[in-house]
C-alpha cells in the first residue's frame, strides 16, 4: 500500500528516526560518549603494560617476538565483539528502561529495521571505542598492525557479526524473562571468553574443548588474527569457516529473537515491558 | 457469549470491525468472544471494572497482543494480514508505554515524526506544541516535566500522524480537572476537524459521557450492555453513568434495568 499524501513509506527514514534517537542522548552526554572508549582504553592499557613487561623477555626468541602484539590485537578486537553485542543490548535496554517498546512495537517500524538500527548503533559504538583503543595502542605501545590492516579487518567483520548474534540472543531473553534476565545479557558474552582464544592458540585448550571451541566462529577469527600477525598471511580457510559459522549463529540468534517478540505477543508482555 | 454488532448506521467502511474476538493465558479467559465495530468519526467508550478486560482489548486492536481467536478489522483491513499498512494510520495512548526521558519533547516527537513517515515532521510537532500548550516546555527533558505535561506530550505523540483511528487506554488518567478537561477539548476538537474514529477505555464516567457516542459495558471479558450513554442511563433508570457501571459491576444490572 502506498503512503498517504505528506507521508513516506520509507524504511531508510524509520531506521534513521532509531538512530536519531540515540545520537540526540549520545550529543548531550558527555559521560555516555566517554563510557563509550572508557573500559577498551583501560582494558588496553592494563594489557599494553602487560606487553612492555612481556616485551623484552620474548624479543630474541623466534615466534615470541610476536606476543606482544598478538596480545595488543588481541585485546582490540575481543572488545569489538564485546562492543557488538553491547551495542545491541544497550540500545534495547535503553527502550526498556524508558517503557518505549510498546510506542515502536505499534509504530510502523519493522523489527528488522528496530534490529538494522541497533547494529548500526554497535557500529559507530566500536569505532569510537576501539578507535580510541587503537589509537593509544599505536601511539603508546607502537603497535604495528598496518600490513595486516585488511586481514584483520576481515576478523573484525567476523567478530563484529557474532557480537550482533549474541546481542540478538540477549535481547530475546530479557524480552522473553524481563529485566531479571538483564544479568545475563551482560555476562552471556564473556560465557564464550574461555574458548575464543582472544590471548592464546586453540590449541592449549584441553582436546575435548578444542572441539567446542571450533563450533565458534570467534576460535576461527582470532586463529585467522594469529595467523595474519605471525605468518603475515591471510588465512582465507579459517575466515570462511568462521563467516558460515557466523551465519548459522546469525540466523539461529535472529530466529530466537522473532520467537521470543512472537511469544511476547502472545503472553502480552510488548506493552508492558520496562522498568 | 455473542453479542450482536453494535448497531453502526453509516455506511462507509467502519474503523473497526471485531467479530468474536478472544484473550485466553492457560485457563483464563481475559476476553470471551467480543463483537463490536465503530463507525468512522465515531468515539467509543470501553467501560469495566479492573480486569475486565479493555486493555487486553486495545492491545489485541493494536497488534501487540495475539488473539486466541476471532478477527479483526481496522479501516477495512484485516490487522492479522496488513498490520504494516494499518499502523501508520492509527495511533494510540497508554499508561504502560512511557517516552525516553532523556529526550526532550520536540526530540521524541522528531523521532515518532520520523517512525510515522511524515515529510514535513518540523511544521505538524510546531503545530502541536502550540495546541497542546507545550511551547514553552518544548526543549526541556521529558523527566523533568509534570504529570500532566507528560500527558499531553504523549497525546502529541499519539495525534502526529493525524490518525484516522486513535485508541486511548485512559488518557486522562493522573491529570488535574483542568488539564484533564483541556484534553477532553482537544480530543472533541480533534475529532470534529478529522473525523477520526476513537476508541476510550476510561474509568472517568463523565469523560465518557462527554465524549463517547456509544459505550461498550465489559465485564469479567464479556460485553454485558452497550448502547449511548443517554440510552444506558434511560435503560437503568439512573442520572449518571457512574451508577450506570456500579449497577453492572456489582450485578445489580437486571433489577435496575428491569
């Protein structure tokens, strides 16, 4: 059906109006825009000093050479994935805690467009955070990554989709459990720390875990990230396995977000959700 | 229970079209088979006690709530299948939903604007700055406006989109008699310039009586009586609505009206 005369029937205008709302918190916040580099600059430094204590000890002994950096993009890009997931999960808590999910569940905006929105958000939330990140760590702790540029945004890209699914997924739970479940949102992520092998090669896990870890397309990404950083190379395989995982957890997450919003609809929960 | 149509003279598409509409969670039924439709230009009041079940209606009207059965038809189309076609049409109030607050209320209001597609959003929330009397309170954060300025800022809200159909779950609820009486103006004004169809869910008798045509009694999910207000005061011998509702909720319905 077309619009009605001074109306558009625009999904680029409903997206925009979502983002618009958060960039008019983010342009009268100062302590918002700060929280948004805040916790990855500080993770990174307490890493960069880890690295300089580090540094001198592995310098002559092959491979070592390069723990320090490994270390350092390591860092960067877990708090890309953090960042992704947090860019999701905030930007719906926001609307909870504001009681405003029943106002945009009976708008005409598509809840693909609500989700379209919410990843673009996590995106300028992961350009100002590790942005700021990647700058100290260039600056500070001379971290040279440039040759690897694109092979590491590649992983990035990876990371930056896995983030979106868990956000998806922790979304889905506080909409299906109420803000009791906000707890996990916030933790979910950090469930998959241990086997992502953001620090450390898959290979120290235990044989058994090496297997539940390579069911995750963040095992692949920071693989691929090593790969790239030691070899110099780009590992094409690992990035491949890691984007078809991605999607199988981007359509799987996704899924149980409609479900959870379809089941939200039947229990009556999308009017009354919030604080 | 199926109730006839509320009788609707006009012949032109109605707003609302609902044929034996039900609301069950597990064994409870909040809603049992409700039938009634409202003519275009036509406000109609939802009555009941608590639990009677208006809110569970609107919701289902407004497609955040899923029926256990039964249809429903806003302007003309079926919401179960045009849901996105239907909703930049219609628009709503509630004291369950709340605005960023944050946001100041020509910021919420540009954000709606741009949700609801309107291409000139600037002009129409300028337009109802003034008429809601909320000029002067225009860039200062929604937390820190009163009860009543929250109201009417939640009112401009609902009418942006100039809907052709609005429905309102109790939104005089919290307001002072003035403010509450300035609403009822705007709403009556509204109406008469738009010819929009309102659907009212309130527990404010005298708001019912000023502004509803028809009244739709609900109780325990059913309708138990509909009819305008003057009919029902007639029919239950009574000078009020007040003690028109009191009559049904306490189950007196029968004697009085007998």
């Amino acid at each position: 059906m077309s619009a009605r005369p001074g109306y558009r029937n625009s999904s680029a205008q409903r997206i925009g109006a979502m983002l618009s709302r958060h960039f008019f918190l983010i342009r009268k916040s100062w302590p918002r825009l700060l929280s948004f580099a805040y916790y990855p600059v500080m993770q990174l430094l307490v890493w960069g000093f880890v690295t300089q204590y580090l540094g001198p000890q592995s310098a002559s002994q092959g491979v070592l050479q390069a723990v320090p950096g490994i270390l350092l993009t390591g860092v960067l890009l877990w708090d890309v994935l953090v960042r992704g997931e947090l860019g999701l999960f905030l930007s719906f808590l926001e609307e909870m805690y504001s009681r405003n999910l029943g106002n945009l569940f009976v708008s005409p905006l598509r809840l693909h467009e609500f989700v379209i929105a919410q990843m673009l958000m996590s995106i300028v939330r992961v350009v100002i955070g590790s942005g700021v990140a990647l700058l100290v760590a260039v600056v500070f702790f001379d971290l040279q990554i440039a040759q690897q540029a694109f092979a590491l945004s590649l992983c990035l890209g990876c990371l930056l989709v896995f983030g979106w699914a868990v956000g998806l997924l922790a979304n889905g739970l506080v909409l299906r459990f109420g803000l009791g479940a906000e707890e996990i949102g916030w933790a979910v992520v950090f469930l998959i720390g241990p086997l992502s092998g953001a620090y450390y090669p898959i290979s120290v896990l235990p044989s058994w875990l090496q297997t539940v870890a390579y069911a995750l397309p963040t095992a692949w990404a920071f693989e691929a990230m090593r790969t790239a950083l030691i070899e110099g190379r780009i590992a094409w395989q690992m990035l491949a396995t890691s984007m078809l995982l991605n999607l199988v957890y981007f359509v799987g997450c996704g899924y149980l977000f409609w479900r959870f919003v379809e089941s939200g609809r039947e229990r009556g929960l999308l009017l009354q959700m919030g604080e | 229970m199926h109730d006839s149509m509320l009788t609707v003279s006009e012949p032109r598409t109605p707003a609302i079209v609902v044929r034996d509409l039900k609301k069950s969670y597990g064994a409870v039924d909040a809603v049992r088979g409700i039938t009634f439709s409202v003519a275009p230009g036509e406000t109609v009041g939802l009555l009941g006690g608590n639990g009677a079940g208006k809110t569970t209606t609107i919701s289902m009207l407004l497609g955040v709530l899923k029926p256990s059965a039964g249809s429903i038809e806003l302007l003309g189309l079926s919401l179960a299948a045009h849901r996105y076609d239907i909703l930049p049409r219609i628009n709503f109030t509630s004291p369950y939903v709340d605005l960023p607050k944050r946001l100041s209320v020509v910021e919420n209001l540009r954000v709606f604007a741009g949700l609801y597609g309107l291409r000139d959003g600037k002009k129409r929330i300028a337009n109802l700055l003034g008429e809601l009397d909320l000029e002067e309170v225009a860039d200062r954060p929604y937390a820190n406006l009163s009860a009543g300025q929250r109201t009417r800022v939640s009112l401009a809200k609902s009418l942006l989109n100039s809907p052709e159909l609005l429905l309102l779950d109790e939104p005089t609820a919290s307001l002072d008699p003035d403010v509450g009486d300035r609403m009822r103006s705007l709403l009556e004004r509204y109406r008469k310039q738009s010819g929009c169809a309102m659907l009212l869910a309130s527990h404010n008798m005298a708001e019912v009586e000023r502004l509803c045509d028809d009244v739709i009694m609900l109780k325990r999910g059913a309708i138990v009586d509909k009819g305008s207000p003057a009919a029902l005061l007639t029919k239950y011998g009574r000078s009020n609505l007040d003690d028109v509702f009191l009559d049904i909720s306490r189950g007196n319905a029968t004697t009085a009206a007998a």
